[in-house]
C-alpha cells in the first residue's frame, strides 16, 4: 500500500518516544525504556536502541523504512494499549495537515470562492485502511471528523458570476 504522505524517520521516532512516554505516565508500572523496548518489539529488534540505529540511517520513501514503519503501525495497540489511539490520530492529523488545507471557510458568496471539502474518512481510509488497527482507525476517523474541516487546497473554486459582474 502506497500512503501519499509519510512521516520522515526523525518524526516518527519523535512520535513514538512521545507516545511511549506517554504510557509510563499513564501506566506508572514501567520504565520509558521498556516501552522503547517493546515498540522495536514489533518489528523483530531485540532493543530500542537497535531500532533506532537503523530507522537513523534511513531516508525518506525508502521500502525498507515503510515496512518497518507499517510493523510498528499494525501492532502498537499490543504494546502501547492507553496511548495508542493518541498515536494514530496525531499521526494522521499529520497527514491531513501535510496533505490539504485546515480549517473552516466562508460560503462562496461572502469571499466570492469557495474550497471543495475532504471527506475524510474516504480520504483516511484509501491510504491507511490496513495500516492501524481498525478498530483504532476508525476511533481516530471520528475524532477527525468532528475537528475541523480540511479542502482541497490546489481546488479553488471561484464564482466567475460574481467575478465578471465587477463586484
């Protein structure tokens, strides 16, 4: 599956030491260390610190980077249960924030253009159905839909009407 925007390495191990640590919070049982640990887990590495070597010297868009990166995705509810919806909404509010404009627009009558809106859940789901848990993407497709609105920003509609007519 091909996602349309994925998080650079350096922002992804910054998003999973946020999430980790934010499981030692909530958890209090274990160390930041041991969530690391269990997160490299997933994708066969004995330790974070391995993982994180290797997601170090990798670049964006490269095969072997998105497959660890899809690993990690698929099975952090096992080893991050209290923060991993937290995870997948910060991850794809990312996406929509990289990918469409954010916000609430005017009608076309009072800026005399208007946006075409996402839909979001069509657009989340085309590129990252099978990539989360569904049950966790699904929670996170709710949140985001109820957040803001995201358009289209390369399709601006303008009212050529009004446009002509001088005003």
């Amino acid at each position: 599956m091909i996602i349309p925007y994925v998080l650079p390495p350096e922002t992804f191990i910054k998003n999973l030491k946020r999430a980790a640590k934010l499981e030692k919070r909530i958890t209090k049982q274990r160390s930041h260390t041991f969530y690391l640990d269990q997160i490299a887990s997933l994708t066969g590495f004995a330790s974070w610190s391995l993982l994180h070597k290797k997601l170090d010297g990798m670049f964006f868009g490269d095969p072997q980077y998105n497959k660890l990166r899809n690993k990690i995705n698929s099975g952090i509810a096992r080893v991050l249960p209290h923060t991993a919806k937290d995870y997948v909404i910060h991850d794809l509010t990312t996406y929509l924030n990289n990918t469409f404009e954010r916000g609430a627009y005017p009608p076309a009558t009072e800026t005399k253009c208007s946006y075409q809106k996402i839909n979001v859940r069509d657009e989340i789901e085309e590129y990252y159905k099978g990539v989360y848990p569904d049950n966790l993407l699904q929670e996170a497709i709710e949140i985001l839909e109820k957040m803001d609105s995201w358009s289209y920003d390369d399709d601006l509609i303008f009212d050529y009407d009004i446009l002509d007519s001088g005003n």
